[in-house]
C-alpha cells in the first residue's frame, strides 16, 4: 500500500504522523519511506527509518524528473508499504499532478492501493486544515484523517469533527480516524516535543539517557495508544 501524507497547511505535524506511521508499519512489514518536503525535510532525519530524500520542487516549480522518479519508485518497490511525507510547499502542484496525470488511476490498474492521510489542527489551524480536506475530497478515495488536539479539540460551532459538514459531505471517502489526544504539556506534550527535536523513534527512546524513566513510561503509552489506533485499521 502506498501512503500519501497531504495537507496545504505547514507546521500541523505532518512529518510527526508520517514517522508513527512508518513506525507502526515497521512491525509487521517491510516500509520504504521517502521525504518530499522541499523546505523543512525533517523526515529524512530521522535515521533509524532509512528515509529516502527526494525533492519534488525547483524553486516555485514542480521537478518533474524527480516526480517521475517517485512514481516509478511506487511500482517497482517490492516493500508492503511505501510512506511519503510531502511538504505544504508542494501540496498543490504535487496533488495536480496526481490527478492531470491519472496517477491514482494508474497504480490501482498496477495493482497497488493508495491511502491518502491528512492532519486536522485544532486552534486556529483548524479552518485551513479542514479545507484541506475538503480539497483532497475532491480528488481521492480512501482517506485517513489524523486529529492532532495539541492546540485544541477539532470541533465546529460545538459539533465535534463527526458531526461537521466537512465529515458528512465525505464521509464515504474517509476510511479512518486517528486521534493525537490533548495530553498534558507540562509531561507528554514536553516528552514528545523532545523527541521529535532529536528525530528519533520511540524504539531508540528506550535506550536514550536524554530520556528520564517517566518520560520513557509517558512516551510509551503515548506510542500504544497510537499503535492501538492504527491497529484497527491496518
């Protein structure tokens, strides 16, 4: 399966969701990873995922070599599962060319099956993120949405993310729903912040001196609650 991680919005934790997925993967497939984010390719630092670099913009334009190079990549990877990290830079030109040139189409007569995740943001985040599904919507089936509450519940005028427009509207398209939980700051928040500063895996957090005994404790239900999410899904 082919995992693609889009959302317009920068900075609602794109390259986070993308690390636990391949994470979560890891344990019971073989994953090939690839960062595409040309501004801040932070995926591709974390070494420990053997994430592979590959930028999909020159200057404001779309490199449509490297693009090819991608999408060759997508048919020829022999691995379960095949992660992409893509940058909000190119979030729109990388999704147009999805579509102008039938790429999804492509894949599904190849063989392989295409899950699209995308980040809901909670605070102020949460209008633009929720456009950006709406966008995808459009263009794609099967549609994995991630609700990161960091800075907030992802809510509506009251109504919970379920309860929106944008849900009922494309509900047929979303295939599942992962929950980032509002966890305290002061703890788990500080923990988890830490470990995407040092671009390491929650396996590697294990064996970290940099991490106290509660942060390990603290991290680890984080990462089983997570896994336990995913588990219903994948």
């Amino acid at each position: 399966m082919i995992h693609l991680i889009l959302q317009g919005k920068g900075g609602v934790g794109k390259t986070f969701v993308s690390s636990m997925l391949t994470q979560f993967l890891m344990t019971k497939h073989s994953v090939v990873a690839f960062d595409t984010d040309s501004v801040n390719p932070t995926f591709s630092q974390y070494e420990s995922l053997n994430v592979r670099r590959i930028d999909l913009m020159d200057g404001s334009k779309i490199n449509e070599r490297n693009l090819d190079v991608l999408i060759e990549a997508f048919l020829t990877e022999e691995a379960d599962h095949l992660v992409v990290d893509n940058g909000a830079s190119s979030f729109v030109p990388f999704s147009n060319y999805l579509v102008e040139n039938e790429v999804i189409e492509m894949l599904k007569e190849a063989g392989k099956d295409i899950m699209v995740h995308t980040v809901l943001e909670g605070g102020q985040g949460m209008n633009d993120t929720l456009q950006g599904l709406n966008v995808l919507a459009k263009y794609f089936n099967n549609i994995f949405v991630w609700q990161n509450q960091y800075y907030g519940t992802i809510s509506y005028e009251g109504k919970s993310f379920e309860e929106t427009k944008v849900y009922k509207n494309n509900e047929e398209k979303i295939f599942g729903v992962a929950i980032i939980g509002d966890r305290s700051r002061d703890t788990f928040g500080k923990d988890i912040e830490n470990m995407l500063k040092y671009k390491i895996s929650f396996e590697e957090v294990k064996s970290d001196s940099r991490f106290p005994i509660m942060s390990k404790q603290r991290l680890n239900i984080f990462k089983k609650d997570i896994f336990g999410q995913l588990e219903n899904h994948f």
